[in-house]
C-alpha cells in the first residue's frame, strides 16, 4: 500500500529497487528527496534493501551527472546523517512511508 506521505510532491514515475524472487507484497515504500536538485521521487524497496541501493537508484532518476561519485552526497533519516549506508532501511530506522534526504556532503557557495 502506497502512503500519502510518500507520494507528495515526488515524479509521477517509481523506482523499484528489488532482487530476483522477492516477495514484492512485503515492499516498503520511501520517499527520496534530493536538496541539490530540488526533486523527489518515490521508491519501493524491501525492509532488507541496503540505504546505498536507494540512494542509488533514486540518484540515477534525479541526478544522473553525479552518480559517479556517490561519497560526496550523504543520506538523513529524521535529520541525522547515515554513517554506514550498507545497512538495510530496517535497520536503520526506517519505516514504510519514510522519507530519506539526499545532500552534498560539502556545502558549496552561492554565488
């Protein structure tokens, strides 16, 4: 079942982050939202699914010029930064609904 808070201001297309024989009835939907490029999209993924595969699957959607290099953007759950993004959206605290915030690590000027 798809959340309101998850579909609110994302694109209208979803990404789907799964693996061969999952139980797709055990999907969670989580709301990725990106600072830099002003967008959000919606992502479905299994509890077990690694923060690293969100963020990259949701980057290749909104910002696909930077995917080459991963580190220089860290993911927030509630506020505070993921240290170890190789662990799953369960076990990080994430619940179906959620929403992940997607920032460069490095603020740069405006000018």
């Amino acid at each position: 079942m798809t959340r309101f808070s998850s579909t609110v201001g994302t694109r209208p297309d979803l990404v789907r982050v799964t693996t061969t024989g999952a139980d797709l009835s055990t999907m969670w939907s989580v709301r990725v939202h990106s600072a830099e490029a002003w967008d959000a999209v919606r992502v479905d993924a299994l509890p077990s699914t690694s923060v690293v595969d969100v963020k990259h699957a949701a980057m290749s959607v909104m910002m696909s010029d930077a995917l080459g290099d991963l580190d220089a953007y860290v993911v927030k759950l509630r506020g505070i930064e993921i240290v170890n993004e190789r662990e799953s959206l369960r076990a990080i605290g994430a619940l179906d609904g959620s929403t992940l915030l997607i920032m460069a690590r490095r603020k740069r000027a405006v000018r």
